[in-house]
C-alpha cells in the first residue's frame, strides 16, 4: 500500500507559510493566537484562514500549535478559538496539555507535541488511545528506537524533526527558564538561559573549570542524510524547526528538503508526497547558506557524536576559509569558495562582523572596524560565512514556482461548446456553453490550445489539451471567459475535497486506559506531569490516576531538578567510559577527573550536573539547593 509522505514547515506568519507551500512543503505549522510554544509567533485567525485556503489548493495541511500547558480560565479562552480555528480551515492541532480532551472540541485531529514527551512505546500507545492520531517524536531517538515504536503502534502517525535548532533538554521537561527567571518554556516564553556563557566549577563550587563558555549549546540538526532511513522507519512527517526564522531561511530549507525526498519517491513507488504540485526554483538550495551553529545528526544512528558549540550560540554558517595572514586592518584568507561578496557576515572565533569589501585579486577581507576586529584574529583561524548578501538577494526575489498538472478537453460542435479540465488524474470541472456556432474557414485548433493554456496566476499548468471540433469559430474571448470559470470550479472542488477529509478527534472511553499513564516514571505527585489546571487533572481521576501534582510553574519554591538532557559534558571533554570521543574539548585542567557531578553557574545562579551514567546517559541539572538524589 502506497504511504504519503509529509514535508512539514514552519511559518512565522502567513506569508512565510505560503512561500514554504509554494516551496515544496505538503503541510505548514504555525502559531495559534494563543497558547502557542512560541510566544513571539501569534498569528491572527483571518491570517491562519488565508493560509489554509491556500495550502488547501495543493492539497497541503495547515497545522496550528497549541502546545502549552493552560490555566482554568484560559481553557475556555482556547475552546473557543479551536471552534474559529476549525471554522477558518485548519487542519490539525499540536497540543500538550491533556485538559483540552475534556472541551468541547470540533471535528478535527489532534498531534501530541514534542512537549509531551513522546520517546517510548508506551507513551506513543498512551497518546493513540487518548484519541490522538499523530505523535510528535522527542528529538533524542534514534533510527532504531523510531522504527521499534512504529513496529509497536503501526496505527498513529510518527512526526519527527529532520533539521533546525535543538532544544539541549528533553522537551516539556525544562524548567530552568522558569527557575531563573519565571519566563516559562511549556507556557511558550523560554528566555532560552541554555544559549547564555556559564562557568563550570568542581563538585564542592571552589574551583573554577572553565570560565563563560556556552556549555550548554548545542549545534543544529542536520538529518538530512538519514531522511530514506526515516520514512523507512515509519516516520510520516518530517518536520523542519524555526517558527521564529526569517523567509528567505524558510525558502531555502524546505526547498532543500523537497528536492531530497522527491528523488526518494522517484525511485520507491511504495511513497507518494501528500500533497499535489511540482516545483519550479530559480535557485540551488544549499542548507549551509542558512542560520545554523553547525550541524549535528542528533543521536540518528543511536550513538553519540560532537553535538555542542561551546563557542557561541550564533550563526556559524558555511566555512570559506582560514585565515593566512592577518595586517593591522585586514587579513588574507585562503579561500573554499568561489568568491566574497561587500556585505557578507563572516564569523571567526568567538566574533562576528560585516565586511566592508573584499580584494579578490589579493583575497583580501577588509572587515568594518577592522582595527579592531583584526586585534583579535590569528593564522590558522577558520572563517565562516553566516550572511551571503547575493543568496539573501535572490530569496528576496520571487523565488520558486508550484503548480499542479492538468488535462483539458475541448469539444465543439454546431450547437455547445464543452470544456472539462482533471487535475492530478483526480478533481474534474465541466463547463458547457451553448449557442449557434459557425464553421470556421480553417482549423482553429492553434488559436484554442493557445488560448486554454493560459494558466499564469493559477495553481495549475496545462499538461496535455485534447481539442475535438476545431472547425467550429468560438470567439477567443470566449475561450477565455470558459478557461476561466473552468479553472474557478476546479480550485473551488479541491478546496471542498480537502476540507471533506479532515480527521475528526473521537473522545475515548478514559477508565478504560486506567494504568496505562507511566511510560516516564512519572509519579502522581511529580512535577513533571505538567499539570496545570483541573481538566487535565480530571483526564488523569479518569484514567484512575489521583493527586497528581501541580506544574512546577505553580510551585512557591523553585528548586528541584530543571533539566533532563541526553547532551554529556562527559562525553565532551573525553571522560565517558561508554563512548570515545575522538576530538574531546581540552578546556579542563589537564589532570581533572569527573565524578558524578559537576556545578554550573549562570549569573548567580548555581546548578548541579548529575551525570546519566546509569540512566541511559541522561544527565539531570537541580537547583543547588536540591537534594542530590
């Protein structure tokens, strides 16, 4: 049986959402008004409509993320905008909290978010049997774990994430935003505190390790690579991160993406796109030309690899060189690239800069404030390029072109004329003109295939016109007023069949998943559940599971573990006794060994690292005040 596969891209707004479906993505996400993961990307219902219908013409999803944990009162806030949202078009919802099941809800499907914690068979079983019908997979598995659970519940929808930034914990499981700040990760304001420099210290806090390095950033996914491994593994979506990225980093990421899976489904005719329309760009997309801290695969094939950037949390880009000598307020490189552009963004070290012009003759860079830029540079440096004014010209231009195949027939005869258009061998419109028709001097066929075939400004292109009774004279504005109205009814049939086919949520009977809550080790008296309101504590009584406890965003006392990572300092300075790192950082005192914890401090804050050695390599960080157990 022939699977769909779904290229899923992120939209800060409207726009960007279009450009990405005209870019190749089969389903767009993006922020709900409220309520979403991103505080930054609100968009409007009307926006979130406009988007839908146009997505719609392919065939494409539009998705919205709900994905925080809610208060009492902001329930039936969100109830209420569901049923507009369902109204406007929208697909799906990405949800977390678990008190949205017991609403009112509209007939439409709903996916866990990634910030439910989806990384066992268990919870994926859990999440199907609550009614779900797609699981947003936790960043951290592997191929292999991907597949296990596919093989397990073969009958809920695996979306996981191919390529963007990462978060360095283990989604809905971070609370060092909240403790430091009060700016909440599951509430959608993460203040992002894993990106800022730190200090490490030794277990006791007397001695300083390493002194404002970003310890806790990691570098950007990169599955690109594995994306056959994935769709093979059971995985129907592959999503793109970046709800808060520019359009030109959208463009070129989904264009990227769609020209790697369709080779893939050229050759498997086992996998299809799930949505219709073919791709036309006026430029090559090279991921390496856009926002990212350098690249990871991210535990892909289970094992552990160089993930971090301890250097900074900025864009590092594509590399162009390294330095080979540096003057007072120049230097020269030695150039990977065909050329430098006036403008570009280079980044070198721990500095990034704009360069005022660049002397191809003597690959020379001449950075702005290039006294003191070059004060700090040294021979041997690598130099990267993380803004290319020329590719960030073209994105800024129209920039690709979709569109849908469709075959036309042409009947005339002394007393009607009949137009029938079918696209993608599925959706057909008929248009019938009457009247009393001469017969034409000579063959009209050139003039109705010229003037049928003109589908500028529509999504769709003429594949094929058939043409019976070309020597009957029809008018080319007649022609064109029938092409028209052709074209009209067609769209207006693929929008109807795509708003026909939304899945809708069936409430299960709750006390008959009584038991089936812990995959996690969760506790009912433990935070991490992330309850926040009395509807998700109702979905739980009814699962028979009581007092389970309050968020940690409610909690007086912040302390307590507020981080759950699989990212291991161990493993990155070389100590892991399971792993060899073969490029370990060499920040540490050359004879300092690390035991089972290690103190972070950010700003004035202290945390501890306790190591994962026997918890499947997943490090915890607690406030340091916490126990230590």
């Amino acid at each position: 049986m022939m699977r769909k596969i779904e290229l899923l891209a992120p939209a800060k707004s409207a726009e960007v959402g279009i450009e990405a479906i005209n870019h190749g993505a089969d389903a767009v996400y993006i922020g709900a008004p409220a309520f979403s993961a991103r505080a930054a990307a609100h968009n409007s219902v009307e926006d979130i409509e406009r988007l839908a219908r146009y997505g719609h013409q392919y065939g494409a999803k539009t998705i919205v993320a709900l994905n925080t944990i809610l208060t009492d009162k902001e329930l039936l806030e969100a109830e209420k905008m569901v049923w507009r949202l369902y109204e406007a078009g929208v697909d799906a919802l990405i949800i977390q909290d678990l008190g949205l099941l017991q609403l009112d809800l509209p007939s439409m499907e709903l996916h866990a978010s990634t910030q439910a914690d989806v990384r066992t068979i268990e919870r994926t079983r859990l999440f199907r049997d609550l009614g779900l019908t797609r699981v947003v997979l936790a960043r951290e598995l592997g191929i292999s774990e991907i597949r296990a659970i596919h093989e397990a519940v073969p009958d809920v929808e695996l979306e996981c994430f191919v390529h963007g930034a990462l978060c360095v914990c283990i989604s809905g499981q971070c609370y060092m935003s909240a403790a430091l700040t009060g700016r909440s990760a599951n509430r959608g304001e993460c203040a992002q505190p894993c990106r800022l420099p730190m200090d490490l210290l030794s277990p006791q806090g007397d001695k300083l390790l390493a002194r404002q390095r970003h310890l806790l950033s990691l570098r950007d996914m990169n599955r690109s690579a594995y994306i056959e491994q994935l769709i093979d593994a059971g995985v129907t979506s592959l999503k793109i991160e970046g709800r808060l990225k520019e359009m030109s980093y959208v463009k070129n990421v989904v264009a990227y993406y769609r020209k790697l899976i369709d080779q893939i489904i050229a050759r498997r005719e086992e996998y299809a796109p799930l949505s219709d329309g073919q791709v036309e760009l006026s430029f090559e997309p090279r991921l390496e030309k856009s926002f990212n801290r350098g690249f990871t695969s991210y535990f892909a094939e289970g094992k552990r690899e160089p993930m971090w950037n301890f250097e900074s949390p900025k864009s590092m880009g594509e590399k162009v060189g390294v330095i080979t000598k540096v003057n007072r307020d120049s230097f020269v490189i030695g150039l990977n690239v065909e050329t430098l552009h006036n403008g570009d963004g280079l980044f070198v070290g721990q500095q990034g800069f704009r360069l005022n012009r660049f002397d191809s003759a003597s690959s020379t860079c001449f950075p702005l404030d290039g006294v003191q830029v070059c004060r700090t540079l040294q021979t041997g440096q690598s130099v990267y390029r993380n803004l290319d004014v020329a590719f960030e010209q073209l994105l800024s231009k129209p920039s690709a072109k979709r569109t849908m195949p469709v075959n036309i027939h042409y009947a005339a005869s002394a007393e009607k004329v009949t137009l029938r258009m079918t696209c993608c061998n599925q959706v057909e419109a008929c248009i019938v003109m009457e009247g009393a028709f001469e017969r034409a001097e000579r063959s009209q066929k050139e003039n109705i295939v010229k003037q049928l075939g003109k589908m500028g400004g529509t999504p769709f292109r003429a594949r094929h016109i058939e043409v019976e009774g070309d020597q009957w004279f029809v008018p080319s504005s007649k022609l064109t007023e029938m092409r028209r109205l052709c074209v009209g009814n067609l769209l207006e049939k693929r929008l109807k069949m795509q708003s026909e086919v939304r899945t809708a949520f069936q409430k299960p009977d709750y006390k008959a998943l009584a038991g089936a809550l812990d995959a996690r080790g969760i506790l009912p008296d433990d935070f991490l559940a992330n309850v926040m309101n009395k509807m998700a504590r109702e979905t739980y009584r009814e699962m028979q599971i009581e007092n389970v406890s309050d968020a940690f965003e409610l909690l007086h006392n912040k302390e307590g573990m507020v981080m759950q990572t699989k990212h291991c300092l161990k493993y990155a300075f070389g100590q892991c006794s399971r792993y060899i790192n073969p490029k370990p950082e060499k920040m540490l005192e050359e004879n300092f060994k690390i035991g089972q914890d290690l103190v972070l401090k950010i700003g004035n804050r202290k945390f501890f690292i306790k190591f994962g050695c026997k918890n499947d390599c997943i490090s915890k960080i607690f406030t340091i005040f916490a126990p230590q157990n």
